[in-house]
C-alpha cells in the first residue's frame, strides 16, 4: 500500500480507550454495512399462478420476474421482491449508510435525494393512495393539502430518526449530531404555484457554531445562497461568495 492510500485511511489516535473504540466502531460499521448489504440484494420469491396473466401489469406493480416455470399446464409467474421496496426502509437504510460512514470517518460529507421531484409514489403506509407529484398540485383542496401535509410529515420522520441516530454517537466532548450542519428542505415554496420564495429549509447540529432552536424569518428576496455560504463559512471553508449570495447570515 502507497503512502497517499495509506494518508486515505482514518488513524487511530489518542488513549487506549479512545483507540479501542475507534476500532470497536470500525468493526461495527463493518458488521452493519454487511447487514444492509444482505437487506439490499435478498430477494423474496412470491409464486403467482394466473391463465391470463398481464406480465407488463405484474411486472410493474408486484416486482421483477425472476422465473417462469410450467406446471400442470398453468404457467407460474415467480415475481421478487427486494426489501428495499419499502420505501421507508429504503430511507433509513440510505440515512444509516451516511451515519455509518460518519461515524467512522469514511467521509464527513453526503449529499441525498429523499424523493424525485415529480414522483408518482403513493405512500399507503399513512393513508394516502394518491400519487405524490399529482397531489403536490393541492389547488384550494383543503382534502388533498392534509393528506400532502402526511407525506411531508412522513418523510420529516425519517430525518428526525437519522438526527436520533448521529446524536446517539459520541464524539469529542459532544455528538455526531453536534459537529454536523445538516441542510433539510426542498427547491419549492409552494408546489402548486411552483415558486421558491420564501422557501422553508431546516438546519439541523451545532457544527461551526450554529445557534440552532430558533425560528428566523427571512427578508423577503433573501437569496438562498446566502445559507448556503453561512454553511460552508461555519465548516471551515475560505468562501465570499457563492453563486447570488448577498453575504453569510448572522444569526444563524
């Protein structure tokens, strides 16, 4: 092994306890991400038997064909299915891939889609059958803007249980969660007239100094860039400006 792949590889360092920890939390990222490596390729096998199937139905809505077999003149459609066709457990396995690398210090930085912007998921695990995208478009629904208001609920659980996840990792004299800036919103104000203005972001840790357990009120036509810049500021990085940014924001 060279040098600079060597240079690649966090160290170990401090007393024997620190350094028994380190390794302790090196083996468990090892033993978790061949857990999620297991969930992510098991497949289920589910016979369907049907004279008449609709293949291209079934494919769609049921999983993919893993084996077709003939018996007693009937074809058996063998259709899989990949846990991570549950949707949440899919975020929470993607949230515990980033928490994992965290924590052992893989990297100290991860950038992740939650959902498409015009996802046509329907999401019944909270009652809600209609497509995400198509309901986004609520009008002056006050029916379809609750059940939009249980999607966006549904998908903040998932953040908040990987914000419980890094603040139950100690490290230094605080958490995980302490020394991170995690940025949390979408491109939109409001989905059905398509603006972005005023745009609601959530920022979540202490790292840099964040103030956190505030709720602060933007001047209107405050470029977004402008949190964007008071983030990378905090982190450390040597930037003035970035993209329309108008300056850091102070009371963040």
């Amino acid at each position: 092994m060279s040098e600079e792949q060597e240079s690649d590889l966090p160290i170990a360092v401090g007393n024997g306890e620190s350094q028994g920890r380190f390794i302790s939390e090196h083996a468990d990222f090892l033993r978790e991400h061949h857990k999620i490596y297991l969930l992510l390729t098991k497949t289920f096998i589910r016979p369907i038997t049907h004279p008449f199937l609709d293949t291209a139905d079934y494919l769609l809505n049921d999983g993919p064909l893993v084996d077709v077999k003939i018996v007693a003149n009937r074809l058996i459609f063998y259709l899989g299915r990949t846990a991570s066709d549950d949707f949440g457990e899919l975020l929470d396995i993607q949230f515990e891939m980033i928490a994992l690398a965290f924590q052992t210090g893989q990297t100290r930085i991860a950038t992740m889609r939650m959902v498409k912007e015009a996802s046509m998921r329907t999401y019944p695990v909270v009652n809600v059958d209609e497509a995400f995208h198509p309901l986004s478009h609520r009008g002056e629904d006050p029916d379809k803007f609750e059940r939009l208001v249980r999607i966006q609920a549904y998908h903040t659980d998932r953040l908040n249980r990987f914000a419980k996840r890094l603040a139950s990792v100690k490290e230094g004299n605080g958490t995980l969660l302490d020394n991170s800036i995690i940025l949390y919103g979408s491109n939109m104000a409001n989905s059905d007239l398509h603006n972005n203005n005023p745009l609601p972001q959530l920022l979540l840790g202490r790292g840099g100094g964040i103030k956190g357990g505030q709720h602060l009120a933007m001047p209107k036509d405050t470029p977004h860039a402008n949190l964007l810049l008071t983030m990378v500021q905090r982190a450390g990085v040597n930037l003035d400006k970035f993209s329309d940014s108008t300056g850091p924001l102070a009371d963040v």
